[in-house]
C-alpha cells in the first residue's frame, strides 16, 4: 500500500473524526501536474514539514505542541484513508462552505488556492481506519520535500474505522449536499 504525506496534526485530526476530507493541489515536485489522487486506499504519513499553529483553526491551532513524539528517522503510521469522493473546487466560497470538514483556517485554504492558480483544489472526502498496530518505517531522505506519495510496499491488516458507518453516511451526505447547492 502506498502512502500520502500530509501534516501529523492533520493525521491526528483524521484519525480523530475532527477531519474528514484534503484539500490538495500539489507540492512543489508536482507543480506541472498538481495533485493526483494515485490511489483509492493509502497509509496517512505523518510529517513535521510546513505545519504550523497559524495555519489551524482556533478549536484545533493548540493540538500542534502534542505532535512531535515521533523517534528520529523512524516514521511513525497509525491510519490508512480510503478515498470515497474526489472532487476539483475553483470557487473560494465552496471551500468556506467546507471549513467544518477540516482543521485549517481561511487563510491558510485561501494560500493554498493562491499556489499555482491556474489548477483548481482537490477535495477529497476520506474513509479513515486506525491500525490495530502502527507500522514503523525508516524515513529514507528520498521521500524529503514536497511531494505527496512515498513508496511503500506495506500490507494492512486489523483497523478500526474512526467513524462508524451511520456517522460516516451522514458526514458524506453533509459533504456533498454541501457540493450540490453551489453547483
């Protein structure tokens, strides 16, 4: 199974409940082609690079100091995402429709949009499951910088879904009854 690098406090915040979907454009090693959803069901790789406390909301911005227990070189994956809806938004006030989905503030979403403006954001809605037992990788630096998949040839077996299916089904009708009035 292949990973996705995103933000530890967003993983947290996935693993949580307290997030539900990525919004997406692309690092700097994709900026050609922007982001891609690659694959339907990936590990969540936590990383440390580009968080930080100015780009949460306020209910979330104080979960950042609690992130940093991962040992050196050693990643550490609790979670893996299924991705059950994958849509392109150009329209800044959809994205502020969809705050509630998610823990970064309007600030940050808005930078994001500024960021190769001519691609539109992928919003992704997730299906996340915490592993029964978290799987520890050496961090190779090849998978440094800003890029969104890293390589891994791991299996996954035991996981818990973070919402049940009822809360799931309801956050997904939410979504996109949400997507529906604006178009």
């Amino acid at each position: 199974m292949q990973a996705l690098k995103e933000w530890a406090v967003v993983c947290r915040a996935l693993e949580q409940g307290r997030q539900v979907i990525l919004l997406r454009k692309g690092g700097i090693l994709e900026y050609r082609q922007g982001f891609e959803v690659k694959h339907e069901r990936f590990l969540m790789f936590p990383t440390f690079e580009h968080q930080s406390r100015d780009h949460l909301q306020p209910d979330y911005a104080d979960r950042l100091e609690v992130m940093d227990d991962q040992s050196p070189g050693i990643t550490r994956l609790s979670s893996y995402a299924e991705a059950k809806d994958v849509r392109e938004i150009t329209d800044r006030a959809l994205l502020k429709k969809l705050e509630r989905f998610h823990v970064w503030n309007e600030s940050y979403v808005n930078a994001r949009m500024d960021y190769n403006p001519s691609k539109p954001m992928s919003v992704i809605l997730l299906r996340v499951f915490r592993l029964d037992t978290p799987i520890e990788v050496q961090t190779l630096q090849e998978w440094a910088g800003c890029r969104s998949w890293v390589p891994l040839d791991k299996d996954v077996s035991g996981a818990t879904p973070v919402l049940s299916d009822s809360e799931f089904d309801k956050i997904s009708r939410d979504f996109r009854e949400v997507l529906s009035i604006a178009a």
